[in-house]
C-alpha cells in the first residue's frame, strides 16, 4: 500500500490533488490506516494513471469521471488517449514550426503571409495571442476588439476568409471584370449569414469601403496583392448592383 505522499511523488500529482480526487469521488483510496491516513493499492495506482493521461489532454474531472465509471472499456480508452495524444503531439509540432518561421521573419524585419499566420491556432489563447497586433491597433483607433471564445469556430471563419480572398486575388490578377464574380460573393456571404455575420450587398459593400479608408486593413490586403482594396471595392459594388436590380 502507498501512503498519499508515496503516490504523489510516484505520479507527480499534487497532494491537495489527491485530497480532491478522495473528496469528489474520482480516486477514492483503497483503505485507511487505523490513524486515518489515506492508502492507495496497485489498483488505485492504475486508475490515477488513466486521471492523469485525461487531465493531460484537457478533460474536466467531471467528464473523467464518466469515462472511468466503465471499467471494462479501459483498452479502448487508453487507445483513444494515444490517439488523442498523437493529435496533440503534431499540433504542438505544427505551432512550434510556425513560431520557428514567425521568429525567423520578424528577426529579417519582414511580415509573416496569411497563410502561415493562421497555422497551428486550435485554441482561444493562441487565436487571441496572434490577433494582438490587430486588437490594440482596434482598440487604439475604435475601442473596440475582436475577441475569440471559440477557436473551432475561429478557425472555420478564418479557413473561409482565406478561401474567398484567395478566389478575388486570382480574379484580380488575372484582370476579370469585378461582376463576374457574383457568384463567389454570393457563396461566401451565404457562409456569413450561416454564422450570423453581416451577409447582405450593402453591409459587403460598407465592409470593402473600411478596408479601402482604414490603415491597418488597407496594408494587411495590398500585401497579399497590389490593388486587391480597390479590387475588392468594385466586386462589392458589382454584386450590390446585381442584387438590387
């Protein structure tokens, strides 16, 4: 049997950890001693081990819990786990290696593209972290920021953004007339409206004529490519045109 200070220093977890984990109900020791002092068994020992891979992964002790009132799925959970893990492990990997080229461009003095910027955000933090710049430049000029409580969603809106201003890049460089692309407007502001987000011709348009007065964004577009502000202006007012025909 181990006592509760053999268990921490065996498994790293705190024992005020420990102590919750007996009040909740999560990891209840096997017995006690005859003074009262928690006893933990080879049982107990494994049980801890599955809390810590969960709590590893950002679980909460409640859905632990759950997970651990079925005991026969043990293999099939600690399969998930490595799964789990594995996902993690190249997150880490993939936000590691954009920091490595975030470090390496700023350190040349240049800008990071879209496309890097927005590799390896799967969390709130690390969205909120790689939106400073834009936030203190909003709070500064606007008082106001965009804040992230969702980075699945983040993410999705972030893919779409992407998606559509790739789509207007190609058409600009290749020179078509600003009302052909209706269609790809259309599209992208149905994926607005579906994430109720302004959606409609007008608010499209008022949006283009920010990014064509405001600094910030202004540069953030024409680095990506020349002329897209003004680009971006006319596709607006075509697609505006049409719809209020």
């Amino acid at each position: 049997m181990y006592t509760v200070h053999q268990v921490a220093a065996l498994s790293g977890a705190t024992v005020k950890a420990l102590h919750h984990y007996d009040k909740i109900g999560l990891l209840v020791p096997a017995t006690r001693s005859e003074a009262g002092y928690r006893l933990y068994g080879e049982e107990d020992l494994r049980r801890l081990q599955e809390i810590l891979f969960y709590k590893a992964l950002d679980f909460s002790l409640t859905d632990i819990q759950k997970m651990l009132s079925a005991p026969h799925q043990r293999l099939s959970n600690l399969t998930q786990q490595r799964q789990l893990l594995t996902e993690k492990i190249r997150h880490l990997q993939t936000l590691i290696a954009s920091l490595d080229e975030t470090i390496s461009v700023e350190s040349k003095g240049e800008k990071m593209t879209e496309n890097a910027l927005f590799k390896g955000f799967k969390t709130v933090s690390e969205w909120n972290h790689a939106l400073q710049a834009q936030n203190d430049y909003l709070q500064k000029t606007y008082q106001t920021q965009v804040k992230v409580t969702d980075s699945d969603r983040q993410n999705r809106l972030a893919k779409e953004a992407q998606s559509f201003t790739q789509q207007v890049i190609t058409a600009c460089r290749a020179d078509r007339n600003p009302s052909e692309l209706t269609e790809i407007v259309r599209a992208h502001l149905d994926f607005q409206k579906a994430y109720q987000l302004p959606h409609t011709a007008d608010s499209f348009v008022k949006q283009t004529a920010f990014f064509l007065s405001d600094d910030f964004h202004h540069k953030m577009l024409e680095d990506q490519q020349a002329g897209l502000v003004c680009y971006l202006c006319e596709v607006a007012k075509a697609y505006q045109k049409q719809e209020n025909s």
